[in-house]
C-alpha cells in the first residue's frame, strides 16, 4: 500500500502522470527500469518503519470460538469482554462463533433444545451471543453464526429423535439391533438426503437468523456424509427418493450414479439452508466447510465444495485443513487452488487442536496460510490459545500489521 500512496501523494509521480500518455514505463531501459523498482522498494520499507505507512494489508486472521471449550465462551460476561480483548490484540477480523450443536441451540428456539440459551440467559442477565455481538462489532470485528448441522454428536435424546426416531439418522447396511449401532465415528449422523431433516434444520436457520439480524455471515459445518467407511445413504427415504427418481430398482455400492445421488444431496441440503438464509437476510455472507484433503470431500464425505463456490452458492468455503504436517497442510492447501478460480473465497483452516503442545508448527503453517492467497486464515479454535498462551504469543507476533520484517518479505515480490 506504500507504494500507492506515494504514487498518489509524490509531486515527482503527479508530474509524472500528467504526461502519461506520452511516456512507456517500459522503455525505460532494462537499469534504469530495476533501479527505479529498487528505490520505490526501499522507500516504501522507510515508511513502514517510521510508522507512516503501510505496505501491505494486515493479515485477514479468524477464530473458530467453540462450545466444547472449558470454560464455554458464554459463561459468563468476563468471558465474553476475555475473547473480545484476545481477537483485538491479536488482529483477528471474524469470529466464527458456535451457537448450535448436537441439537442444542445457544440462542432462542423452539425447534432445538434451548436449554443452554436459558441456563446463559440466566448466568448473564441477557443474550449472551448478542452481547458478544454488540462488544465485537464496537472492536469492528465481524462475527458468524457457526452452527454444526448434520451432525447430532453423541445426542441420543435430541429433540430430532424424539420426533422422528431412528429412521432420520443416515446409515449403513449392517444391522442395527440396538440404537448406538446408528454411531458412526462416536456420532449419530442425520442424513441429508431426508426431506424432514431439511425442513427442520432450515427452521433452525430460521431461528438464528430472525434472532440476530446484525450478524455479519453465517457458517454452515457439517454438510457432508460421514467419511469413515463411506457406505452410508441406506435410510428408508433416501433409498426410496433414489429409486423413484433414477428408476433403479437396486443400488450398488460402487456404482457412480448411487455415488451422485449422494453428493447431489449433500449439495441440495446446502441448497435449501441457503435458500432460507437469503430470503431472510439477503446481504449476509455464507461460508460452507469443506473437508479436506480434496479426495476426502469429493470420494466419502460426498461433497463437491468447488461446485458450492463455482456455480455461487456461497460466498466463502472453509477448508477443514487440519493436519498437524507442515508438509501435508502446505500440499492440501496447494492442491485446494487448483480445484477453484478465486482462491479468495477459500477461509484456510489451521487446526490449532492438534498443535497446542507444538507451537513452532503452528507458527510455520501461520506463516505458509498467511502467504498463500485465501481470504483469512480461520484458526480452530480458540479453547487451543487459552490452553496454550504460547500458541496467542506467536499470533500476536506473526499477525501484526506494524511488524516490518514479515510486510518486507511480502513486498520482495515487486523487487
């Protein structure tokens, strides 16, 4: 940015423009041209350092702020105004703020359990989410809805169940002689492909949206099969949907339209929430997760997140990037850019959860998310940094925007 604003405010670039039409930057022989770039180059580092300017964008960092932290972010008040003076010292631009999961709803509902919305109404004497809202928002900080839509976590007595029974959950073909046999990877999974699973979880949309029609965006997680042993689909309404639609009458395993069919689900189940969200709030940003690597969402979690921002169905994805590999996280988020045309709609995100008791990895994929071109680096999750301060030091060191050696190394690219 230091090189725009000499260009706009410098007598010696205003003259220079004033006969631009007569003059080619690029006859200026080959020297003279590299000499020129060199000074602008220096010039530029001067004003950084003196605090005048700067060079480059801070960088775009985000938070996942998750309720299975201890303690829960809503709490209390102090624990609020605690995450708010974090995101603020550590330059952090969103927070993706969970507020529903395993059915239980963190804000006014009468569809989910809202328990915990009342046990925090309680303890605070108010919204705990708007109060959050109001204090990030006055920090200029922009806050999602982050909700966990698929998935029931181990919730045998959600209200879904009790409403519809077993026959909502997505499964296999193994037989099920008792309920926690429908547990897949310590999870009960609703099935996309379930017309009442739909409506309900639109309605929950719904709810989060009509409650807080200040929020910035909203995250949609969670909006895939389940990815072990990817034979699931099985359900009595989903088969049956199938058959009708595709007219066959008997569904191979590997087959490539059984295949579709599934991720045309996941897809159609995006579909529907995003219709919601739009007629509600039209403005509001939509951020999808993506599992990764890319052969994982696209081969068994039967997702197609590239067709989601391809063909404009949200604004944003959030690459589930998680690996505690440098080498592997680099390989992940390279392959990602080749499966997308703007790779600033891909949220990069840096699994901290498995990097609290390895700082220095942490603060080389920090690093690596910082240079490769995505909107923000969305860093999973908060509870990590209160676990590990360390993990908050290198953020606050690496996320700095008045910090010259890291916005040097950033502009060696007009050099």
């Amino acid at each position: 940015m230091g090189f725009f604003y000499l260009y706009n405010n410098s007598k010696v670039f205003k003259n220079l423009r004033v006969n631009s039409d007569k003059f080619s930057f690029e006859k200026v022989p080959g020297t003279v041209r590299q000499s020129w770039k060199t000074l602008l180059f220096v010039l530029c580092i001067l004003f950084v350092s003196s605090g005048s300017v700067q060079c480059a964008e801070p960088l775009r960092c985000s938070l996942f702020v998750s309720l299975i932290q201890d303690p829960p972010i809503f709490t209390s008040r102090e624990d609020i105004a605690r995450l708010i003076d974090f995101a603020k010292k550590n330059h952090v631009k969103i927070l993706f703020v969970q507020v529903y999961r395993a059915n239980k709803a963190w804000f006014p509902s009468k569809i989910a359990d809202s328990r915990p919305y009342k046990d925090c109404l309680k303890n605070i004497s108010g919204d705990p989410f708007a109060l959050l809202i109001a204090q990030a928002h006055a920090a200029k900080i922009e806050v999602y809805a982050w909700l966990n839509v698929l998935s029931l976590s181990a919730n045998k007595d959600a209200r879904l169940l009790e409403k519809y029974g077993s026959g909502i959950l997505t499964r296999n073909l193994k037989d099920k002689k008792v309920f926690d046999d429908y547990k897949i990877d310590g999870q009960y999974f609703l099935e996309p492909g379930d017309l009442r699973v739909r409506e309900e979880l639109s309605g929950i949309t719904e709810e989060v949206l009509y409650a807080y029609p200040q929020l910035d965006g909203i995250q949609f997680d969670y909006i895939r099969y389940p990815d072990r042993n990817p034979a699931y689909g099985y359900t009595k309404n989903n088969v049956a949907r199938f058959k009708k639609t595709t007219g066959n009458k008997i569904i191979k395993e590997d087959s490539r339209v059984w295949k579709d069919w599934k991720r045309s689900q996941v897809t159609e189940f995006l579909e529907t929430l995003v219709k919601k969200t739009r007629v509600i709030h039209p403005d509001i940003s939509i951020a999808a997760t993506g599992c990764m690597p890319y052969s994982r969402a696209y081969y068994e979690a039967f997702q197609d997140w590239p067709s989601w921002l391809k063909n404009g169905l949200v604004d944003y994805v959030t690459i589930m990037s998680y690996s505690p590999y440098p080498f592997e996280f680099e390989k992940w988020i390279s392959a990602a850019k080749e499966k997308v045309r703007d790779f600033k709609k891909v949220n990069i995100g840096i699994g901290a959860y498995k990097l609290v008791r390895l700082p220095e990895t942490f603060r080389e994929e920090f690093k690596f998310c910082e240079k490769a071109g995505g909107n923000t680096c969305v860093v999973f999750h908060y509870g990590s940094f209160l676990e590990n301060p360390v993990l908050g030091n290198i953020l606050a060191s690496d996320n700095n925007p008045q910090e010259t050696p890291s916005r040097i190394k950033h502009l060696s690219a007009i050099k």
